[in-house]
C-alpha cells in the first residue's frame, strides 16, 4: 500500500538562519498512530506545519495521498486535521460558532447533527453555547480537537495534544484516538510523555535537531535496543568492582550496595550464569537480584544523548 | 472555488458585526449627525450655496465618504488582524481555500457592513437636508467600490500590522487627513490655484468628486477620471494581497 503521507528530503530554514529541519524523509502508513518524539526545539511543530501548509518549506517534498502539498493544496489540506500545539481561540466566540466555522472552512456542507454528535462525544455539548473565554483550559483543547475533526478528515495531527492537561481527560482522548483509528483515520502525534507513545503508538519517529534519527516500528525498537538490567543487592558494600569479576561488564553504585550488570535481551547469550558463578567464587553476597526493562523513555534518552 | 468556506467567514465575520452592531452602527450615525448639527445648520447657515448647491446638503456626499473609508478600513483591517493576534489564523491558513476565498469573506464582509452604514448614514442625512440624488446607478456604484476597496485596503493594513498601534496608525495618520483635505466640505475650487494643484494628488478628492456629481451632477474633477481612479485603486490593493499570499509574507515564516 502507498504510503498516505511522503516525505522526502525536507528541510527548513527559518528566515533567522536556524536551520530546524535537516534533509527529513519519512512515509507514514495509511491508518497508523505515528508518535514523533523529540526534546524541546527539535523540529516537530515545524514538520507538522510544514505538511498543514502553515510553514513554507525550503527545500524538500510532501505528498498527502499522492497529491504535492503546494501544486494541490486543495486536496492535501481537505484531508488534514489539525489540533496545533498552542491553545488559541477565538475568545468572544461560541463553542458551536467555531467549530461551525471548522466546517465551512474545509468546505464541507453543513451538518448540524454531525457536530452535534461530535460536541457529545466530547463533552462539550452542553458548553455550545458559551463563548470561548469563559471556558477552561481543559475544555479549550477540547473545542480545539473537536474544530480538527468537525470536517471529517482521514489525517489528524495532534500536536501535544495531552500537554497539561488532566488524567481523565487524557484517558479520553486516547479512547478517542483509538477511535478514530479503527475508522481507519491516520494519525501523527508528538509527545513528551513517552509511557503515552509506548502505549498508542504503531510506530516512533525520534526527531534531534532537525534531523529524523529513527522511524521504527515500537515493538522492534522496543526489542532491538531493548537492555535489561540485573541488580545485585549486596549484603555488605564494596570499595570497587572486584578484580575476579572484572571480565564482566559491572557497575558499582555510588553507596557501594549494588552492582548492575546491563545485558542486551536480544543476545545468544546473557552471561547471567557465568556472572552468577563467578560472583559465587569471588564470594560476594547479595542479599537480593532484581531485573528491569528498559523503557522507551531509556531509549529514548540514549538515542538523543548520543548524537548530542 | 470551495464556496462552504466564503460562506463560512462570511457569515462568521458578519456575526461578529451583528453582536457589537451598537457600537458600529450607533457611533457612526451619532457623529454623522453631529457634522450635520455644526456644518450643516450652525455653520451651513451662514455659508453660500456652491454650485447651486445647498452648503448643508453640498457635504452629504463627503462625509459619506469620510465614514466609509474609515469605516471599512477599520473593520477589515480588524477583521483579519485579530485571527492574527490570537493566533486562530492558523486555521484559515491550514485550510483548502486560496486567497480568492480569504477575500471574499473577509473583504466582502467587511465592504457589505461599510455598505449599510452608507445607507444608514444617506437615511440620517435625508433627515436633515433636501437630498437630491440626480444618478443613483453611479451613486449605488461609487458606494459599493470604495467599500470593496478599503475594505481591501483595510485587510491590507490588518495583514501589515504586527501591533495595535500600526493598526491605528494609517487610518489616523494618513486616511482621515486625506479625507478631510479631500473636498469633503469643500469645492477644491474654492482653493488657491497653488493648493488646488497639490490636491489633486490626494486620490480621496476623486473618490468624493465622483460620488458628488452622483448626487448633484457637478463635480471637481471628469467622473471618469474619478472612476477609473478608484478602479485602479482597487487592482493595486487586490494585487498586493495576492502578492502577500503568493509569498507568504507576514503569514507564514
Ligand atoms: N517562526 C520561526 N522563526 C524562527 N525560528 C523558529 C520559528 N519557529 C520555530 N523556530 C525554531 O525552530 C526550532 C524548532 O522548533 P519547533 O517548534 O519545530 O520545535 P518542537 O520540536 O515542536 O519543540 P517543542 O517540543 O518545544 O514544541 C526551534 O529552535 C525554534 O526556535
Ligand atoms: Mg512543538
């Protein structure tokens, strides 16, 4: 299957001279939650609105559903769904005025029920008729959603879309995704909450400075630069690692209680029994072993930190 | 042409007039008729006719036109500015329309409200002189091309601004001066020969010629020096707003 966004050789440089995007390409799969991750300034936001139109790019080109963003921007952008990362709205404006606006601006006729339903499903059916300014931050990233798919679109950006706010309106708006998802709608998003892209992602683009270091799919990412680590608690502290164990990749910590032994889960082997052995010999004793994962979020920092 | 979304802006930028219709409705016809009071009875009064014109009826045409161009400057210019400030722009920008549509919804919003005001302003006036209106075709066709032209004029202005001062700037600084100096009140006539050259690089003199030789078939200058004046105002503005589109300038970074 073509892929429903093409990204090939992308670059921006803004009118400052800062170049926030590097020579990006990038296919992302029709119906897929794609997560973008990245520290602050990394180039995200600007990806994202170079694809909606609201950047212009300088070098580089997209293609959404096989039309060129620029020559066809008609047929891009009525696909395209956008919750932008800043809260902006039109203050003196009803909830039901806006999202009304929504609509037309994507050229869809008119559909009182089909707002209707969406104000419903979130929750902002009984707010249709206050004004923006009088609502909460919460529900302002509500109507801002509800503008992004009162035109139907089969492409939805969310750009930080869970960035302050709270725990069960974030659980809804993953139900909402995953909604979404099922009616085959794609959807790229950025986050600073890794657990949240573990979690909902189909696959994870990691963006430093510009430049796309990694798209994988989660599971592969997870298992591939998946390291589990095996802790020793040790029954009396040690100055330095002993020298009988040396041959194994050992960590002291700093309290002397513990020795981390980091493995790849990957390997043929784990070196779990030779260390195991060899700790017997040297006569070290622990009182306790724990094992962890790593997280995305020890993936994630490793990867940027790398190439910082 | 993706007509839902003119229909959209339309009607969102209209309603928008119609919850502070006190403010742009009232204020117009309170000052409107203030001009009236001072010009047209107090000082009027003692003024001769000019033209075969009667000196309160002679300023209708004029101050029509100072309110409109204000009028539609402000409006437009508010209209698109403030999308722009709040940062909501995005959403126009991000949408499948081209400026075509921007235009019409915003400029045409902003021309239809400055068109009734005219109309407003035209009922006010008819209260407090003898109004004749000798070409109303004309008269029907000045009003509606300067309210399109400044509101585009105005949504230039809006575009441009990048705070609330520039906004006020080119209305106070440049256009009511050139509308008061414009032969609002006025013959260009009735100036020295001097002046009377230096005036006739004021383009708002042939906008209010134009529209009084409507009303009373005289006027300073030809009326289709006046027209094609105005028309030629307008393709300039129409044409800086596609430029500001084509490039992105001051919209998109
Ligand atoms: N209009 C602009 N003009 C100049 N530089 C800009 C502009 N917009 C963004 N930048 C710069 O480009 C870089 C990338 O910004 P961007 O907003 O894409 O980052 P991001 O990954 O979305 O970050 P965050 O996680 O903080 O939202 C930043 O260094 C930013 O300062
Ligand atoms: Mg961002």
């Amino acid at each position: 299957m073509p892929p429903v966004i093409s990204i090939a050789g992308l670059s921006k440089t803004y009118g400052t001279g800062f170049a926030a995007l590097k020579n990006v390409d990038l296919e992302i799969r029709k119906g897929e939650i794609l997560a973008l991750l990245g520290p602050n300034g990394a180039g995200k936001t600007t990806l994202i609105s170079i694809v909606c139109g609201l950047v212009r790019p300088s070098a580089g080109t997209v293609t959404v559903d096989g039309h060129d963003i620029i020559s066809a921007f008609r047929a891009t952008r009525a696909l395209i769904g956008l919750v932008p990362q800043e809260l902006t709205t039109d203050a003196f404006e009803t909830v039901w005025a806006t999202v009304k606006l929504s609509r037309g601006l994507f050229g869809k006729r008119r559909d009182d029920g089909f707002l209707e339903k969406l104000l419903k499903v979130l929750s902002l059916w009984d707010k249709k008729d206050t004004r923006m300014m009088h609502l909460s931050g919460g529900m302002k990233r509500r109507v801002m959603i509800a503008k992004a798919l009162s035109h139907e679109p089969e492409i939805l950006f969310l750009d930080e879309p869970t960035a302050g706010v709270d725990v069960e309106l974030r659980q809804d708006m993953w139900a909402l995704v995953r909604g979404l998802r099922e009616r085959g709608v794609t959807i790229i998003l950025t986050t600073h909450y890794i657990e949240e892209a573990e979690e909902m992602a189909d696959r994870i683009g990691v963006i430093n400075k510009g430049e796309l270091i990694l798209v994988q799919d989660k599971a592969e990412l997870m298992a591939s630069l998946g390291k589990k680590q095996l802790t020793l608690l040790l029954a009396e502290p040690l100055a330095a690692v002993p020298e009988a164990l040396s041959r194994h990749k050992l960590d002291l910590t700093e309290d002397g209680l513990s020795l981390v032994y980091t493995y790849e889960t990957h390997g043929e082997r784990t070196g779990i029994t030779s260390l195991l052995q060899d700790v017997n010999a040297a006569s070290v004793r622990f009182r306790d072993l724990v094992t962890d994962n790593s997280s995305l979020e020890e993936i994630f920092v490793s990867l940027v930190t790398e190439r910082a | 042409m993706n007509l839902p979304a003119v229909r959209a802006i339309y009607l969102f930028e209209m309603s928008r007039t119609f919850r502070t219709l006190l403010q742009s409705v009232v204020s117009p016809v309170i000052s409107t008729s203030l001009y009236f009071v001072v010009f047209g009875a107090a000082i009027g009064s003692r003024m001769t006719a000019i033209d075969g014109v009667d000196y309160g009826a002679f300023i209708v045409p004029g101050l029509m036109m100072l309110t409109l161009l204000t009028q539609s400057i402000a409006n437009a210019s508010f209209g698109i500015y403030f999308p722009q400030f709040t940062g909501t722009i995005y959403e126009i920008l991000s949408a499948p329309i081209s400026v075509v549509e921007i235009v019409l919804g915003y400029v045409g919003a902003a021309a239809t409200k400055s068109f009734v005001l005219g109309l407003i302003i035209l009922l006010t006036a008819a209260f407090f002189v003898d109004l004749r209106i000798e070409h109303p075709l004309v008269m029907a066709l000045f009003l509606v091309l300067t309210c399109v032209t400044f509101s585009m004029f105005g949504f230039l202005i809006g575009i441009w601004a990048d705070n609330f001062e520039k906004l006020q700037l080119v209305p106070l600084l440049i256009v009511t001066p050139l509308a008061f100096l414009g032969g609002s009140f006025y013959s260009i006539d009735m100036l020295p020969p001097l002046w009377r050259t230096v005036t006739l690089f004021n383009p708002v003199v042939y906008l209010i010629s134009g529209f009084r030789w409507s009303f009373y078939g005289t006027s300073d200058v030809d009326i289709w020096v006046s027209l094609g004046a105005t028309v030629g105002f307008m393709f300039v503005c129409a044409f800086a707003i596609w430029w500001i589109f084509k490039t992105g300038w001051r919209l998109k970074p």
